[in-house]
C-alpha cells in the first residue's frame, strides 16, 4: 500500500506503520512510529505549502509592479 511509493526496507516499515495506524491494531512502537511519520508528512506538507505561497507572493507582487 502506502510502503510500496518508496520501496525497499524503508517502505516496508513505512507501509508497516501506516497500515498499523489506519487498521488501529499493533503494538505501541508501530502506533509511535506512525505518528511520528505522521508529524513528518505534516511538516514536509506545510513546507511545500509555504514555498508555494511565496512564490505566489512574489509573482502578485511582480504583477502589481507591472501595472
């Protein structure tokens, strides 16, 4: 499922992980490993949000400009 985007042993325990948190079951590493995944996903998640935002910024400023 989800393990299977990046491959290899990485995935697998990524998979691992996920799958433990979205099924609810397994033992409190797998539940303390999805979340911190989670919390990481969250975060690369709002930097890419705020680069795009930035570069939205800076092309609305540019345009201003230009009228």
């Amino acid at each position: 499922m989800v393990g299977g985007i990046f491959g290899g042993p990485i995935g697998s325990a990524i998979g691992g992980a996920v799958g433990g948190a979205i099924e609810g079951g397994g033992d409190s590493k797998d539940s303390g490993q999805a979340e911190a995944f989670e919390q990481a996903l969250g975060s690369f998640a709002m930097q890419i949000a705020n680069d795009a935002m930035a570069d939205f910024d800076e092309v609305m400023a540019e345009t201003e400009e230009d009228a």
